[in-house]
C-alpha cells in the first residue's frame, strides 16, 4: 500500500508543485463536493425507478430543477413552460 501511494504522490508532484507556488489555488475540493451532493444522492434515488422510461423522464426533471437553482427560478412558483423545449425557438 505505501508502495502505491508513493506512485500516486509521484504522479501528483506537478500539480501539487503548481498548488504550492500559486496561494490562489484551492486546496480542498470540499466546494465541488457539496455541490455534487444532491446529484448523488439523485443516483441512490434512481436505483429504484424501475424502467428505462421512467429513468429518463427522472432524469429531465432532475436536470430541469437543477438548472432552475442555478439561474435562480424557483420551481415551485415560476411559469416555466417557457423554457420547455418545445416552447423555445430554433
């Protein structure tokens, strides 16, 4: 195991080399780990849909409402049937 991790530690010295020298890099990837969270947790969720179908409609309305958070729609009291698709011009 000690072998291994010196490889990894090796593999890393660029990188951790850049970290280093620049103080404006993050050191932790705590931020993006949090952010993943909800997706994660989507992923356990999703093990019990049951079909393919049913996947893929999961899947949409996961990526609807996430893509709500992050322009700042609120799902629940917005009209969003202007950002569906079919709604939108080509």
């Amino acid at each position: 195991m000690m072998k291994k991790a010196v490889r990894y530690a090796m593999g890393e010295w660029p990188a951790m080399k850049r970290v280093l020298e620049c103080g404006d890099v993050e050191l932790s990837n705590n931020l993006s780990e949090q952010m993943m969270r909800s997706i994660k947790m989507n992923l356990k969720n999703a093990g019990n849909i049951g079909s393919k179908e049913s996947a893929k409609h999961n899947a949409f309305m996961f990526s609807v409402i996430e893509s709500c958070k992050m322009n700042k729609r609120q799902v629940e009291r917005d009209d969003l049937t202007d950002l569906l698709p079919c709604n939108l011009a080509t």
